[in-house]
C-alpha cells in the first residue's frame, strides 16, 4: 500500500524567495535564481552551505542550468537535478524537494524554478504525427472552443471570463513580483485585443522570464538549525496525475486536474471548504472558472456566479489567485509552480500586505503542465 | 498538386473529397485516428495489431470559433476552427473554409481539398465545409 506525504517525516516550508517575472529581456537567468534563492535564504535564516539538494525547474534556460548557477553561490557539493515538465516544471521541483525531506534522504532541500522565454519546443512536434489543424495541440484554442459551448449551454458571457482577468490584473496591481502591476477595468479586459474566439489578450497569460524559490526542511533541521517554527508551513500532501482518455468533450486537463485535486484532499485530509487560499493555473480566464468547479470550490456549473459573488476574491471564502495568477503574476513556466507556493506561504504567514487573506490557514497550489499533467500541494499553517 | 499532410488524408476516387486515415485495432476493435505507427492508443497493442481505415470525411460540428491572433506557427489569422466528430466517440479540431456565419452547430461537415501556400509551395490542405455546400 503506498504511503502518502503527510504519513512520512513532516515537511515544512521554511524560507521563500522571488525575482519578479518580467516581459523577456538580457537579465541573465543567473542573476534571476541567485536573486530569488537569496532571498529564500534570508527568509529562512539559513546559509547556502545548508542546502542538501536542489530541485531546478526550467524549460528554457538549457541543459545543466543548476550547476552554472550554483557556482556562483558556493560549489557545496549539493546534489542538483533539472526538473523539466512544461507549466509544471517548478511544482515538480518542488514535490521532489518534498518528497526527499519526507522519506528522510535529506533535512534540507530546495526547489528553485527560474527561466528565460526559450525556444518553445515541444515534444509534440517530435511525434512524427500531424493534425488535421494547425492549431490542435495550442491550448488557447482548445478552451477558447469550451467557452462558446459553456456560454451557450451553461449562460456564459464575454463578461464573465473577462471578469477573471479584471479580478488577478487587480490582485497584480499590488504584488511587486507580478509582471502587469496595473490595475485594470472590466470594460479594459473585455476591449483589449481579441485573440481567439471570446478570448482577450488581458485574459491570456504573458510570455515572460523570472525566478522562484523555496527551501523545505525537516523537524530535525528546524532544530539543528534553530529555525523559527512559528513562520514554517507545513506541507500537508503531494499529489500528481495525468490525463486520461478522453471522455468526450471535457478537456483531459480539466479531468486530471479534478482528480487530483480531490485526492491531495483525500492525502492532506482536508475539504474544499478548508481552503482559504488557491494558486490555479489561470492560463486563460476560462480556466479558473473550471478549476473552481473542479475543486469543489463551488458547484459544478456555478463557477462564473461564484466569482460574480466576488467569493474568490481577496476577502471572500476562499482567495483564488491572489498573486494575480498566471494572467497577470505571470507565467515564465520553469518558476511558476514555485511561484505559488510563495505566494501562499506568505498569506498563511499573514505576511502578505494588501493582498492578505485574513485568517488563511490552509493553501492549495495547482498546477497544470502540458500533456496534460497536473499537480497539487496544500499547505498549513500550524 | 501534392497533400499537405498525406499521413492523414487521401484524395477520394473523384477527386471532390478528402478520405480520412483511421486505424482499427484487432485486439481491442476499437477505432483512432489519426493512425500512428506506435500501436492502439485505445488498448496499448502493438502497431502489428493496427490497420488502415478510411473515414468518408463527413464529420458533425460540435463546436466553431474564428481565431484572431497568429497563436501558432504556419497559420494566416484569421481563421476559423472547430470541433468535430469523425466517427463515434473521435473528436478532433479542423480546420473550416467558411467563415462562421455559414456554420451551425451539429450540422455536417465535409473534408474537401483546397489549394493553399506551405513553404513556398502549392499544396492540398484538408478543410471542411457545410456537406450542403459541396
């Protein structure tokens, strides 16, 4: 019978740290994860020479990314391995962190994601089989179809999905790490340029670089280190999966992303209704409004009332994308997941300024890399 | 004219139509498409277990939009695309060669070939059309 996280060693989260994601530039991605993983350290309290692996989550930067960084802050002799798993890459990185800390392989261990916009080759372009469109395997395009199905079967409407960019341009607007810090109107989101079907480009997530860490540890290191327990947060469940056949016209995203969302419930013993605090893979505005439903966030079929009741709000029942999400937080792929769980470590700290959740306890993070993959972590605050 | 993508369609008897390259799987009967050189997707047996099928290319819309944006190497926006049943239980994304106020949903849709420009050469490309319109 396998075991889950929560019934290995505890881990906890124990210091965070970013680089603000940023439109594509020179900034080498070096200075971008050293940023970021120092800041991790400070927050943690720990010296570099602490960390007994690293977790690498990039798409972009190429092969052995860790190494050339990590001369550049000590060559300690940690072990490092380059995770690469599209959108998912950073969860990856950190799951893996987790999981050597839970087994008991190491006390100290990192997850860094940190990336530069690459060249964008995707395997699928390798398997040597077309498609009747050009744009078969373009996600955008896959949900821009969904929404004009769900606006003529379930009331939909333009103003709906746009209401998602509006609400995480606005939770951007305040976060010094998000790459838009603009707040936005309705009426901006639902004008700016039309990509595909209802689909604006301020509902679509940007191309962009940048860098986030996370260093987790286990009970021993809290104390051999001196550690300061009351700012770790407890990693409760690790859970992954992948797509399914498909079962005719829900995306095979949406499944797994349900799937394992409802057993990294099952694995952190907790319910929807205990999470104050979601970071979601809002790719596209439709997104959110699925991943709420598929949580059981809300009922199936209610997740545009649900945020048109500002119940996903920052001060509703539960803060969904409170960094400003994918849309507008950014999405530079390799930090991503990483990215979330900075994000949620620092509102379950209550350290998050204008963007806090008041009272958050308990945070999911979840992930979707194309394949599709999906992950999910939750996370406490003791 | 040579096919742009001959790994998935053929040109029928007459010319008019596009046919399209399923596979049936002898072990498990079930039918994929496109067909790959890999095995059944639907069952894991091996590629010897795979044959060629061809679909008439009729297909029911499930679903169309217009893209507007250059999303994706090789496309022309704008352009317009939809979900489509080929046979019981395959959906795939195509390509249409109408602009959507001449679509409605679950009507029939024909596979046909139409002359485009890829890599500076002229190609048949498969696109659908309103079976209606042929």
């Amino acid at each position: 019978m396998p075991v889950t996280l929560r019934e290995l060693r505890p881990v906890h989260v124990i210091g965070v740290g970013m680089h603000r994601y940023q439109f594509p530039s020179e900034t080498p991605y070096i200075h971008m994860g050293l940023t970021a993983l120092r800041a991790a350290l400070t927050d943690a309290g720990l010296e570099f020479q602490a960390i007994e692996s690293a977790h690498v989550g990039t798409t972009g930067c190429g092969m052995a990314a860790g190494r050339v960084m990590f001369r550049h802050i000590g060559s300690t002799g940690l072990a490092v391995q380059q995770i690469e798993n599209a959108s998912a890459s950073g969860s990856f990185a950190f799951a893996n962190a987790c999981l050597e800390v839970a087994s008991g392989v190491r006390d100290v261990a990192l997850a860094i994601g940190v990336d530069k916009y690459g060249d964008q080759k995707r395997a699928v372009t390798k398997e040597g089989i077309n498609r009747l469109s050009d744009t078969a395997s373009v996600p955008l395009v896959k949900y821009a179809l969904l929404c004009r199905t769900l606006a003529r079967e379930k009331g939909l409407s333009a103003e709906d999905l746009a209401r998602v960019g509006w609400k995480n341009h606005n939770n951007a607007s305040t976060n010094p790490f998000a790459q838009f810090q603009k707040p936005r109107t309705l009426e901006q989101v639902l004008n700016s340029t039309r990509v595909a079907g209802d689909l604006t480009s301020l509902q679509c997530t940007p191309r962009g670089e940048g860098a986030a860490a996370a260093i987790v540890v286990s009970d021993d290191a809290m104390r051999s280190f001196g550690l300061n327990a009351a700012r770790a947060v407890r990693v409760l469940s690790s859970t992954a999966g992948s797509e399914t056949l498909p079962q005719g016209r829900e995306p095979g995203s949406v499944i797994a992303a349900r799937d394992v969302a409802l057993r990294t419930y099952r694995e952190a013993g907790i319910t929807a209704q205990d999470l104050d605090v979601v970071e979601l893979h809002d790719a596209f505005s439709i997104e959110e409004i699925l991943y709420t439903e598929a949580f059981g966030l809300c009922p199936e079929g209610h997740g545009h009332h649900y945020l048109r009741e500002g119940r996903s709000a920052i001060g509703g029942e539960c803060a969904v994308n409170s960094s400003g999400g994918l849309i507008a937080q950014g999405h530079p792929l390799g930090p991503t997941g990483v990215g979330q769980i900075h994000e949620i470590v620092r509102q379950l700290r209550g350290e998050n300024g204008d963007r806090q959740q008041a009272n958050a306890r308990i945070g999911m993070a979840h992930m979707i890399g194309l394949g599709s993959v999906a992950i999910a972590h939750v996370l406490r605050k003791d | 004219m040579k096919l742009c993508k001959p790994d998935l369609y053929k040109l029928s008897d007459d010319g008019r139509t596009m046919l399209l390259r399923a596979a049936r799987c002898s072990r498990c009967g079930g039918l994929s498409f496109p067909a790959a050189n890999y095995g059944c997707p639907l069952c894991g047996a091996g590629p010897e277990c795979c044959s060629e099928e061809a679909l008439s290319g009729e297909a029911r819309l499930l679903e169309f939009i217009t893209i507007h944006g250059k999303v994706a190497p090789g496309i022309t926006p704008p352009i317009v695309v939809g979900e489509a049943e080929l046979a019981p239980g395959i959906i795939e994304e195509i390509e249409l060669a109408v602009p959507e106020e001449a679509l409605t949903l679950d009507m029939i849709v024909q596979a046909v070939p139409i002359p485009i420009e890829r890599d500076e050469e002229s190609v048949l490309a498969c696109r659908f059309i309103p079976k209606g319109a042929l």
